[in-house]
C-alpha cells in the first residue's frame, strides 16, 4: 500500500496503540488523536495516551467531544432506559462521535485514511465497502460497527482485523510494552455502576408493580431502568423455578415476569433500519446477530408497514431485547442493521 497520512483514534491501551505501531511499520505517516471525554478518569487517560505517543514518536492531538458525546450518547442511554428500553452506546457512538466527529477532524486536520484498534474487517468489491468480522472470535467487533454508513467506511482502517488479542498482547511484549491485562470497559462512563449512574441522570427509585403475564401483581421494584430482559438476579421473587424479566413498561413504570419459556420468541418487530450499501430485495433472509456475544441466528426480514420490519427466526430466540440492535450479516460481512421495537404487552399476547 502506498504510504498515507494517517489517523489513529488512540485511547492509551493496548489495542490502538498496537494499531498505531503496525501503521508505522508499513511505511504510513501515522498521526494520533484523542477524544477527550466526560469520563472520570480521563487524567489518567490522557497520561497513558501521551505516554504511548511518545513511545512511537508520533504527534498526537487532542480533541473536546465533550459536550456532543454528552448530548448524543449519554443523553440516549439516559432516555431509553427512562422509557423501558435496553440502549446501545457503543453503536450510537461509532456512528455519531467517533467515526462521526473524530473521523471528520482527522481528515479536516489532512489525514487520508482513519483508523483504529476494532477487531474487524474492511471487506471491498472496489466501489463498496463492508465491515467484516474479525479474525478473532472472541474479540470479534463488527456487530458495534453496523451502523457506519457507506461514507464512514471509505476512508477506514482496521489494522488489527487479521490479529488475535493474544498476538496483540506478544507484539505489545515485545516493543517493550507493558499493559495490563485488564479489558476495557464496555460502557465507557459507567465507572460507578448503572445505578448510580442513572440516578446521577435524575432516574432515581420509582416504586412499580411486579406482574405476570396473566396480570397478577407479585411484588413491586424501584424502578424499571434497573432491569433488562432476561434478568434473573435481583427480583426477590421466591419460587420453585426462577422468575426472569421477559417485558419492561416504561410508560407504567411496570416490570412483567415470566419464567424461562416466556424469554424464547420467534419474531419481533423492528425500526430504524439501515443498509450499509443498496438495500437487498425484501423478503431478505441471512444471519441476525440480536446482540454483541450472541450467537447469529438464520431469519427471514420482511416489511409490514412505513418505517417497520418484522424479523421471523427459523428457532426461538432467547431474551431478544427491544432497543437493542438487530444486526443482519452474510457470512462474515455486516450488511445492515435495525432497532429491536418494542413487542405487544404481556395483556395482547395473552
């Protein structure tokens, strides 16, 4: 490849910093940026990042998100849960902060191409682009990346895509790197727990019914954004079989449970859908990835209205969670994705 200017978005941690390195050993001229975040512990962020800079010898620009991460990212994690729906960040960020405004100062600052430490593919036909799965399973990012748009992908690098965390973790050893084994997180600015978090937002203890799916009330909560589908733990609900979340009113502030069977579906309905290039022709049927470590499940896409899709599974699908992320793939290319809507209440399935 010939030699570009490149931007690498860099956090301090082992992954974009191996991403930097192995730009710089294939001749490009690697530049890094930082966004600087709301994040408590952002000094020691940005200590680490500089650190790492210097040990490569690149320049490194910091970049204030501060204020558009609050508005775009916390702002919609905080309003979902409010309304009884699972959200997302790390999706909604890609596509607004990070390969969003990020990518745009990068290539406003002269960068030809932008990159980072995602375990992930670019797949490309010469005219169109696709994210891939990475070559690690167990690391394997392309289900946050679904939402990047065609003129996100264009410019992108994955320099990690064909790389193992471990492999990762010997080059970093070998440069003479020392980091720790520690993941990183995966809701960046929950370093206080979702609680806290969300009462620090002004969702705090709202007193609620525990019903069935029959309508008989069971106990009470504090508050459904304390909850997820499938949930088991925290209900103090006794019973000779588990009781688990299978619904979330938002609107009134109810918690439906049910046990195990009650989790399984075959279908739900979804909005906000977007392809990564031209849009297949509809009924399409592939693989549905419904969210980050689940496994993908083969179902048939069909539209039922204005701005609503139903997905129908070939096998039941356990917890399949309405504001989350339907994620569609071909083999191992990201074509598309949707939002999980909402699905009838526990009164019109019963």
């Amino acid at each position: 490849m010939t030699a570009l200017k490149v931007g690498v978005a860099m956090s301090g941690g082992v992954d974009s910093t191996m991403a930097a390195s192995l730009l710089q050993e294939q001749g490009h001229m690697v530049h890094g940026f930082f966004m600087i975040l709301p994040l408590a512990d952002l000094e020691a962020q940005q200590h680490r990042v500089r650190e790492a800079a210097e040990r490569l010898s690149l320049p490194l620009t910091l970049i204030d998100l501060r204020q558009p991460f609050t508005e775009q990212v916390i702002g919609y994690f905080t309003q979902s849960y409010h309304t009884g729906l699972t959200p997302n960040p790390c999706i909604r960020c890609n596509r607004a902060v990070k390969f969003g405004l990020l990518a745009e100062a990068m290539l406003a600052a002269g960068m030809e191409r932008v990159a980072t430490g995602h375990y992930a593919r670019i797949h490309s036909d010469g005219a169109q682009q696709w994210v891939g799965r990475g070559a690690d399973p167990g690391k394997d990012q392309s289900y946050f990346l679904a939402r990047l748009s065609a003129a996100q992908l264009r410019p992108l690098l994955f320099p990690l895509g064909d790389w193992t965390k471990a492999q990762v973790r010997e080059r970093a050893a070998a440069l003479g790197f020392q980091f720790g084994g520690e993941e990183s997180q995966d809701v960046c600015f929950l370093d206080q727990g979702l609680p806290a978090f969300l009462a620090g937002q002004g969702l705090g203890d709202a007193v609620g019914p525990v019903l069935t799916r029959d309508g008989r009330q069971i106990g009470e909560h504090q508050g459904v954004w304390h909850y997820t589908i499938g949930q088991r733990r925290g209900l103090g609900l006794p019973d000779s079989t588990p009781w688990y979340v299978v619904e979330l009113d938002g609107a009134g502030n109810r918690l439906i449970v049910g046990k195990n069977q009650d989790l399984l579906r075959v279908d739900c309905t979804l909005q906000s859908l977007a392809w990564t290039q031209t849009p297949p022709t509809l009924p399409w049927r592939g693989l549905v990835q419904l969210r980050s470590r689940h496994t993908p499940a083969t179902a048939e896409l069909t539209r039922t209205g204005p701005e609503q899709w139903r997905l129908v599974f070939d096998a039941p699908q356990r917890a399949v969670t309405p504001g989350q992320f339907a994620v569609f793939y071909a083999d191992d290319r990201v074509l598309g994705s949707a939002v999980i809507a909402a699905g009838p209440t526990a009164e019109e399935q019963a």
